[in-house]
C-alpha cells in the first residue's frame, strides 16, 4: 500500500539536510552525536528524520526508528523497545531486571548488537511525548556510558517546549557540547512556497495563486501542500483554517473509509489490522476497499507495523469532530479488540482506553498492573502516573482506596514528589481503613525528610515512636531514622542518645537495615564528639552485622559507612580505601560496588596513587553505572585526566558528565565546573577558566564548604596563572574571589573540627594564591600551606605549595638551599604521580632559576646516588621486592597475588619498610623508591 | 518580502538571541546586548518602550547578579537556575517574534508590536513588560527550576524566602525608573500625598509575584498532566495578555 510514496517534492531543506548528516557523521571523541529538529506541527520535521535515515541507511550506519506516544502514559523506554522490536520482530527480554542500571544495560547491549562495528542511528519521532525513562536512556547513551557508537536524531514539537516541559533544560544544557546541534527548523519562505506549489501542481503557475497558498499557509509545508493539491486539483477553497480544509476533505470520503479515519483518530497508533477490523463493524473485503480509500484520499499511512494517520494534525482536527458519545464508544471498542487481541495485553494501551470509554472499572485492574509492570522495569515516573490514574479511579468508598493509597504515596515519594506523597499521606490518615498512627506518623517523617523539612520531620519521628500503636520494631525504625537525620543537622550528642535506643531495640527486635542504620549513625555521632576509637568500632561492628545477614543492601551499606568514616571525618585515608576495595569486592550489588570504588578512587587520587586510583575506577566503570554514581565515577576519572596532562580523554569525560546532568543533579555542578576550569587553566584558557569559577561561585551552596574552598583556589590559581602569563586579571573577579576566601573563614570558624581540618588547607593555598597575584613572592604562607598539606598525607597540594615556595624564595634570593631541596620533592612527587603538566611546571621553574632537578639532565649523575642506594639497603631482598611492587602502583592484593604472599603478609612487610625508611605513606616509600632507581 | 521586524538592526537581533546563556553573568551580558540594540530600532530609538523594559531587567539582573556573588542568597544554585530559566522565556519570546512565529506568547506579542510606535509611554511600556515576564513567564520558569533541581515548591523553605528577596529587588529598582520619566507625575503625587506611586508600583510587583508563586504550586501538582498544562498555560497567558492591554490602553495613561 501507498505509504509516504506520493510526498511532495523536498523544498527548501536541501542544506538543512546536508547539515544534519554532517553534524550526525561528526561524531565526538566519546563516539556520540546528536541532532535535534525543533519545529511547529507540519513543518517538516518528521519528514527530515526519514530523509536522513534513508540517506544513511546503507552507509556504515545501522538505523533504528520508533515514535513516542501521545498518551501521556506509555510504558517505561516504549519508543526504544519499539524501535528494537521493528528491528528484529522478536521481543525484548523486559522481565525483571535487578535494577535501574541492568535495564540501561540490556538495552545498550541490544543496540551495541545490531550496531556491530557500525555507527548506530537512533531516530526519534515526536519526543516531546517521551516518558522520563526513555529521556534519561538518551542521555546515557549520549554520555558514551552504553558504550554504544550512537547517532541521535530526534524531533521535537516546538510547541510542546513552551511551558515547563522537561525537555526544555534538557535541550538548554546539551546545545552547550560539541557533539549536539539543535536544529530550529523555519517554515518556508515565499519563494520556497512557491517552489514547493509548482513542484506539486506541475507546470506554470500563477504568481498570485502561490501567494495566496503562502499568505493562508504560513509557509508550514504541510498545509502548502494540501492546498497546491487542491489548486491542482482545482477544488476552490473557501476556508482559511487547517481545520476547515481537512473537514472538507473528511466529507468527501466514502461512508466506510470515514469510520475508518474516524477509529484511527481515537487509536494509539499503529493500529494493528486485527485491532481495526474489531474496531469498524465491516466485512473483511468492505473493511480493506474502505482502508484503501483513506490511503488514497491520503489520511491514513500504512507500513509493516499497522496503520497510523499521515500527520498528527490531522488527528487532532478530528478529535475535535467526534461527539463525547461517539468517543467514547470507538474506545471501549478498542479496549475491548485489545483484549479480545491474543498474548500478553499492553495494560497502558488498554488503560488508556478504559479511561476514555469513561469505564473505570474496567481501566483500574489494566492501570494497576501497569504500575506495577512500570515498577519492575525500574520506570517510577511512569508507575507514579499510574498510581495517579488508579487513585482517581478508585472513589472514597472503593475498598482498593487505602492500599491504591499508599502505593501511590510511596511511589510520589520514590520520585521527589514529597508534596504530593505527605497530602496522599494525610488522606491515608484521614481514613478508618488506613494503617496504624505509628505507621503515618513514620511515613509522613520520611517524607518530609526527605522534603528537607527537618524540624516537623523531626516531631513525626518522635511522635511514631510515642504512638500507643508503635511495635518494637516500627520504634526501632523510627529511633533509627531519627539518629540519622539529627547527625545531618550536626546535633551529635541527640543522635548518639536515639541511636543507642535503635541499636539496643534492633538488636531483639529489628531488621538488619534499622541496625545498620543505627549503628552508623551511633559511629558518627562518636566520631564527630571526638571519640573517634568508640566511633569506628560501632562501625566496624556494623559491617560485621550486615556479614552475618549477608543482604546485598545491607553489606554495601555498612560497608560505605565504614569507608566514609575512614576517608573523611576519621583521615585515615589508605585504611578507608582498603576497606571501600574490599567491600566491593563483596556480593553488594552494582549501585554500591561503583560507590565503594568511587571512594577508594577519591581516596587514592587524595594520597597520590593516581595510577592505582584510574584502574580502580576503569573497574568501577567496568560494572557500567548509571545516573548519579556514574557522574561522580566520571567526574573522579576526569580529576585523574586533568592530573595527568590527558586533554582529550578529560574533555570527553567533562562533557559525558555535563550530559547527564541535563537530567538534573545539582549537586555536582560544582565540581564540574572546578575541573572545567582546572582543564581551561592548563590550556592557557583564561577567560574559560574564569567563567567557571566565576558560574560556580553565584551556585554554591555555604554549607558545602570543602568544595567552595576547591573551586575558589582554583579561581585564584588561574587568576595567578593568568597574571603571570601577563594576561588582565580580572579585578572583579578577583574581588569576588576574595570576599570568597572571606566567607570561607568565617564560616570555617563555626564548622565543626572535621569540616576544620579538610577546610583549612584550602584557605592557605587561597591565601598564598592572593599574594601570588600581588607579586608579593613571599614563601611562608607556601610554607603554612605545605605543612597543613603534609599532615593531611596529600602529596599534590603539598608539592605544588612546595614549588611555589621554592619559587618565591629562589626569586628572593633566599635559602636556595632549601628550596631546591623543596623543589626536587615537589618534582619527585609529580613523577610518581604521573602528573605530567605539574611536572613540566616545575621544569619550567628549574630552568628559569637554573635549578637542576634529579632526573632533568639524565647524563648528569644524582647529587648522591650512594646516599640513595643506602637507605634502600636497609631492606630486605622481599621488602625491596614488595617496595617495587608499590612503587608501581600495585594494591597489596595484587602484590600479594605476584609475589605468591598473602595480603596480610604484604601489610607486615610495608609497616617495616615504613619503619626503615621513616615514611608514612605508600607515595613516600614509592618516591624514596623512584629516586634511588 | 515583508519588512523585517526589527528593521536595520534585524540580523545584530537574530545573532545575538541565537545565544543561549546559562548562567546568571550570561544573562546579564545577553540583557546588555539587548539594550544596545534596542535603543537603535528606529524610529523611537532610546525611546524605544521595550528598551525601558529591558533597562529594568537588566538593572534587576545586575542585583540579583551582585547579592549571588555576595552570597545573600540561602540556596543561590536554586536562584541562579531560576534566574537563567526565567531570562530564557524573555529571549524565547523575542526569538519567536524576531522570526514572526505564531509561537510567541500573546502577552508578549502586546508589547513588542508597539516597539514601532507611534505610542511612546516608557512607564506603562516597562511595567506591561513586568506583567508578562511574572505573570506569565515566572511560573513557567519556577516549576521547570524545581523540576530540575529534584526539590518542591514549599512556602518557608530557603528557595521560597530568596525567592521573596527577589521582590525587594523590584521595590528598589522600581521607584528608581520611575523617577527616570515621570518627573512631572511625580511632582504631583508629591504635592498630594507622597509614595502613593511607589506604594502603588512595589505593591503590584510584590503582588503577582506571589501570585506567580501560587500559581507555579499549581503548576506543579500537574506538571505531568500535558493537557492540563497546555490549558492553564493558555488561561495565564490570557489573563496577563488582559491585563497587559489594559496597561498600554490609554486606561494607563494615567501613569504617564
């Protein structure tokens, strides 16, 4: 049948065209590209998608097309699940996968099969209908996380990006990247009109007749179109409006092939055949010559999947024809058919059918099972809905009321929807059917927590536990949660009090979550009152609680509370990193296996183990995160790209990051914005550089304090850099930079001591950059910077304070002496790091104050070579040999495994090679190491 | 052909909305870019009745942009997004009309057909521009903000309070506009009875901001529902186009 055969000549787009298959070829260093056309109904969009599939099929592209719905309530991915189901006509494995993450990865792994070693071409049509699911898999996919060389092309109604859809950030953060074009497609001009009239209508025609098509068109192809038809056709056309033309054009179909049209305008297209042929009461024969009409009479499109309307206009115009009664019967008829229709029904179809017979009885058992079927596929936007349909299905009586209730609370809740999930709260409440006091006081506690409203979050809590219905359990749990959230608002003494409580009541009574919980929040609360052993031991009791129950969640939850309490408040950063590596190693599932490796990789980047750091986190990576884990992953590995000099690798990491917080994510912009400026201030890019910081700095937040003082250091270094490369520094920004530094004081003054200690470094190295700017060469506040660097055992910060040190001291000509010596360590530590521009800074320096650094001028022998090859004699052969094993950059594990000893073996032999060599650190014996090879 | 819309300055218009700022130092330059080239569209010139509504954005702009960097703001990345979100209305509405799209909001289309003339009353023009931006525009732009941000519109809340600071911006930017144009207005409302026209204007703001603020509450219980949106879009489109004529109607003249 006669589909899109009978098209108007392309009009107009010819370069358009051309554009979208170079930006689409032009893919990115992460092997991605995007396209999408913006554009009012009938301008064409649709029309350039086809265009271009075909142009690329064939070449080294594989496409694949699906359309979103309009319904408004699709099922989770439809368009994409679509789209492989027209590839391979077989189905999708949808059944159960273990979370958000594994259904991302399914369905990568599908179009990484269809691709093969070709590009892949994913057209999208109409995705301003898109459901969340489908819109964060795009973005995944475009963040090169599916590991899937993809072409995106999608459409995208303008008019749908009034307003506040969700689509509109989403396009506003993306049009950014280099590797996404937003394509505003215009309507034709005059002269485009009137080309497109005479290649319709054939021959000459009169100027004035074109005109008149452009004037009553605006130009929009689609409508043009139409009415050179009529001119060619020559029907006279009084009407102005789409609505009248395509009315008009309605009444002159036969009798069968107007319910024909009239049934696909109440369809979710495609309709399939057999769903049609329930649909209109007709015969076979009958039924096929009347499709035949509306194909002709061009209003219905026809391809392999079933039938579907030439163009949504048209849809909408008839929609508005058909009388409510009309309506809704043509519905219940489908609802029916799709019943009636053999295997497993689309319950999203079927709802929506129901709904619109105006059958709730009906529409609720097929809602219902759509939101669970939304839960398992991990789509709680999608089931969300659904819990909202159902509740509006069910009336005040209805006996499903209470449980539709407090599903959709929790489901409103699972999506940030905390407004809505504490009023369906209150109407649970409200009822005599409903859950205990204890149980709403609970949930409405979470909710608003969760809502950051802490202070009535706060009374709930206490309020459940007081309930005459409160179970030993429910008081566990209410105790737990309330220990947790008095240690975010810093109030210890309090948290440690209830979670005593939670600990002494989950301990008979409890889950193993309440216990988990309870006892982080027991280890913090110490920790944080400065009794740090007690702290640690409550934790480290607590991983060996979730040992015993063995749960996943339990294991990766205890686990992350030790790491944390290591790594952060406790400073005890190769102990935490251990212990993050070995819960991963654990069976705790991918979202806490890629946390877990996340803080081992910050720990190790902290203490200069850069090498060690970057194949933990390919590991990390390795288990193909999603959402907010893969952002920090990314993130951390782009840290690592910055470090090592490794431009490219780092701006594609930077920009797969910027395309997943198109989604949403706050809280990392920050830190994006630290590392853009980091990478801009290596190039020599100082106004990039500065426009970070300066964004960064009207987005911070004054609680997060230790990432206002990385960013505001990394302003006043590129100002100093700047500066120095005798670029204008900008004075307002540099005030700016300052009252920042100011701030920081302040605010640091009042934090507690934790906060303190990871804070007060960066206020030194804030300090000494000001007097850097001021061309004051002053070497002490570098000196005050390098000891607080040193006693945080991080080697890079301390380095660098230690080159500027020396810089400042070689320019004043004072104790030269010391500041080579200063200089070679700084110089050591930057090689064993691998940081490689570091390195060549600190070159340069050399050079510029004739400072021979140990291995600059590898002819010339070490100053004491002997002296060197002395301290490591004091090792044994086997310590020698682990010694080298750290050095390059093995983990104990891995030392142990090649040098067939076991782990703890490798842990005895490095406390003596720490003793022998007064080291402190893994990249302080390395650097002994590295200097005496 | 048509005339172009912005005359001379046409392609300079199209260039510069063809950027899309994100960030709040980004909207103040895109604002300032506007009003160079507002103030050359013939034949009003500095007269020009959007360009007096683009001076007071950008000078509000400028404010808000001073009190982030001051860190006046309890949740600045919230009001910096907001910011951003709102701005880009305003740049959408001159991009749709600059391209004479039928897109272009009602309300805003009011005031941007008088940018030709003959009618030249900055006071009335300035505000009209207000009516659009927050009684249409501002909803708009909070739900999608929050939307983004994962966090809920809730009165009280740190977003809501920086969101009110907003309002002092406008009441000390207002007075100061009017006493650009309305010297002679002005000194008869002195003789009268003092600040009525300040009470009057810092009143009105503040109004319809809050009224923005409720309103985008509703918004948000039914953000997900298309055709519920699409409906209250047209409705706050309606009634600010309403009362945007009404202010450019000789009604307001008595303004001037």
């Amino acid at each position: 049948m006669a589909s899109q055969g009978d098209e108007g000549p392309l009009v107009g787009r010819t370069g358009t065209l051309a554009d979208i298959q170079s930006y689409l070829r032009n893919v990115g260093p992460g092997g991605t590209a995007a396209v999408f056309v913006t554009g009012e109904s009938g301008v064409g969009k649709s029309r350039l998608l086809r265009e271009t599939a075909d142009a690329l099929r064939g070449t080294d592209f594989a496409v694949l097309s699906g359309t979103c719905l309009d319904i408004g309530d699709a099922s989770p991915l439809h368009p994409v699940l679509q789209a492989l189901r027209r590839h391979d006509g077989g189905h999708t494995d949808n059944s159960g996968p273990a979370d958000a993450g594994a259904l991302l990865d399914r369905v990568s792994h599908a179009l990484r099969t269809i691709a093969g070693n070709r590009q892949l071409l994913l057209v999208l049509d109409d995705l301003q209908w898109a459901d969340r699911s489908t819109r964060q898999l795009l973005l995944y996919l475009l963040a090169g996380l599916g590991d899937v060389r993809v072409s995106v092309l999608a459409a995208i109604r303008a008019e749908a990006l009034h307003g506040t859809h969700p689509l509109r950030r989403v396009l506003a953060e993306l049009r950014r990247l280099r590797s996404v074009r937003v394509v505003d497609l215009a309507p034709l001009t005059q002269d485009q009109t009137r080309d497109l009239v005479t290649g319709i209508v054939g021959g000459t025609v009169a100027v004035e007749d074109a005109d008149r098509v452009f004037k009553r068109s605006g130009g929009n192809p689609f409508v043009v179109e139409e009415l050179a038809r009529d001119l060619r056709d020559g029907r006279v056309e009084l009407s102005d409006t789409l609505r009248e033309i395509f009315l008009s054009r309605v009444d002159e179909l036969p009798p069968n092939a107007h319910q024909v049209v009239h049934a696909m305008a109440a369809g979710v297209e495609p309709v399939e055949h057999a769903v049609l042929a329930r649909v209109v009461p007709l015969g076979e024969d009958q039924l096929i010559e009347a499709i035949r009409a509306a194909v002709a009479h061009r209003f219905v499109a026809s391809d392999s999947d079933g039938y579907r309307l030439r163009h949504r206009l048209v849809a909408e115009v008839l929609e508005q024809e058909v009388l409510p009664a009309q309506s809704a019967a043509l519905h219940r008829r489908f609802a029916e058919s799709l019943e009636a229709v053999e295997g497993d029904p689309d319950h999203a179809r079927l709802a929506f059918h129901w709904q619109r017979a105006g059958v709730p009885e009906r529409a609720l058992p097929a809602v219902l099972a759509a939101a669970r079927a939304a839960e398992r596929l991990y789509g709680f936007a999608e089931a969300h809905r659904y819990w909202t349909i159902a509740l509006q299905l069910t009336g005040d009586d209805c006996e499903d009321r209470a449980d539709v209730l407090g599903n959709a609370a929790e489901s409103a809740h699972q999506c940030g929807e905390h407004l809505l999930a504490l009023s369906r709260v209150e109407e649970l409440a409200a009822r005599t059917d409903g859950p205990g006091r204890s149980d709403v006081h609970l949930r409405r506690a979470r909710y608003l927590a969760a809502a950051g409203r802490t202070a009535t979050a706060e009374t709930e809590y206490l309020r459940a536990l007081d309930a005459p219905d409160c179970t030993p359990r429910q008081r566990a749990s209410a105790a737990a949660y309330l220990a947790e959230l008095l240690v975010h608002l810093g109030r210890y003494a309090e948290a440690h009090q209830h979670a005593r409580d939670a600990m002494e009541l989950a301990a008979i009574n409890g889950s193993t979550p309440d216990l988990v919980r309870a006892s982080a929040a027991l280890g913090f609360s110490a920790v944080f009152r400065e009794d740090p052993a007690a702290g640690l031991s409550v934790v480290r009791q607590a991983v060996e609680i979730a040992e015993r129950s063995g749960h996943p969640d339990d294991l990766g939850v205890a686990y992350m509370h030790l790491a944390e309490l290591l790594t952060g408040p406790l400073n005890s950063i190769e102990e935490g990193v251990l212990v993050a590596r070995r819960g991963a190693d654990r069976p705790v599932g991918r979202h806490y296996r890629t946390r877990l490796l996340a803080i081992a990789a910050k720990g190790l980047f902290r203490v200069g183990q850069w090498a060690e750091a970057s194949a933990v986190l390919d590991t990390a990576m390795s288990y193909r995160p999603s959402g907010a884990d893969a952002v920090e992953l990314l993130l951390s590995r782009c840290q690592l790209w910055v470090g090592f000099g490794e431009v490219d690798n780092a701006r594609r990491d930077l920009d797969a990051v910027a395309t997943l917080l198109a989604g949403g994510g706050a809280r990392h912009v920050l830190p994006m914005l630290t590392l853009r400026a980091g990478l801009a201030m290596w190039q020599g890019e100082h106004a990039e550089a500065r426009a970070a910081v300066q964004r960064g700095l009207t987005e911070t937040r004054s609680d997060d304090l230790v990432l206002i003082g990385v960013l505001t250091w990394h302003g006043l270094r590129a100002e100093a850099e700047a500066h120095v490369a005798g670029a204008r520094v900008d004075p307002g920004a540099l005030r700016r930079l300052k009252t920042a530094t100011e701030r920081l004081v302040t605010a640091m003054g009042e934090a507690g001591p934790a906060v303190q200690a990871a804070v007060t470094g960066y206020v030194d190295l804030c300090t000494a950059e000001i007097s850097r700017i001021e061309d004051r060469h002053d070497p002490d506040p570098w000196a005050r910077a390098a000891t607080v660097w040193d006693r945080r055992q991080q080697p890079y910060p301390a380095a660098y304070s230690r080159l500027r040190q020396a810089e400042a001291s070689l320019h004043r000509k004072v104790r030269r002496a010391a500041a080579v010596t200063g200089l070679r360590q700084a110089y050591a530590t930057a090689t064993a790091m691998g940081a490689r521009p570091f390195a060549s800074e600190i070159r340069g320096v050399a050079q510029r104050f004739r400072v021979a650094l140990a291995d600059d001028e590898p002819t010339v022998p070490m100053a004491a070579p002997a002296l060197v090859t002395d301290e490591l004699a004091v090792l044994t052969v086997r310590e020698r040999e682990v010694l080298a094993a750290v050095a390059e950059g093995l983990t104990n594990r891995e030392i142990g495994e090649k040098l067939f000893i076991s782990e703890r073996t490798v842990g005895v032999h490095l406390g003596h090679i720490f003793d022998k060599l007064q080291v402190r650190t893994r990249v302080q014996a390395s650097r002994v190491y590295l200097t005496a090879a | 052909m048509t005339q172009p819309i912005w005359g001379p300055v046409q392609q300079e218009m199209s260039d510069l909305l063809r950027r899309h700022p994100d960030d709040v130092p980004g909207v103040v330059e895109q604002l300032a870019g506007l009003q160079d080239v507002l103030c050359r569209v013939p034949p009003l010139l500095h007269g020009n009745p959007l360009a007096d509504f683009n001076k007071l954005y950008l000078t509000i702009t400028e404010n808000v942009l001073e009190r982030l960097y001051a860190g006046r703001f309890k949740d600045p990345a919230f009001l910096s997004r907001l910011d951003v979100e709102f701005a880009a209305r305003y740049f959408d509405a001159l991009r749709y009309w600059t391209e004479a799209s039928p897109s272009c909001p009602g309300v805003w289309a009011g005031l941007f057909c008088r940018v030709p003339g003959p009618d030249q009353r900055p006071l009335p023009s300035a505000v009209a521009g207000v009516n659009a931006h927050i009684n249409f525009d501002l909803p708009f732009a909070l739900v999608t903000t929050f939307d983004h941000l994962g966090t809920d519109p809730i009165d009280g809340s740190d977003q809501h309070e920086d969101y009110l600071q907003v309002n002092d911006i406008f009441a000390e930017e207002i007075p100061g506009l009017r006493r650009g144009y309305l010297d002679r207005w002005q000194l008869l409302i002195d003789t009268m009875n003092g600040d009525l026209d300040d009470w009057w204007q810092g009143e009105m703001v503040e109004y319809t901001r809050n009224v923005a603020w409720r309103n985008a509450q509703k918004i948000w219980s039914i953000r997900h529902d298309q055709l519920a949106l699409d409906k209250q879009r047209r409705r706050l489109d309606s009634t600010a186009t309403g009362l945007g004529k009404l202010l450019l109607s000789p009604f307001a003249d008595f303004l001037q």
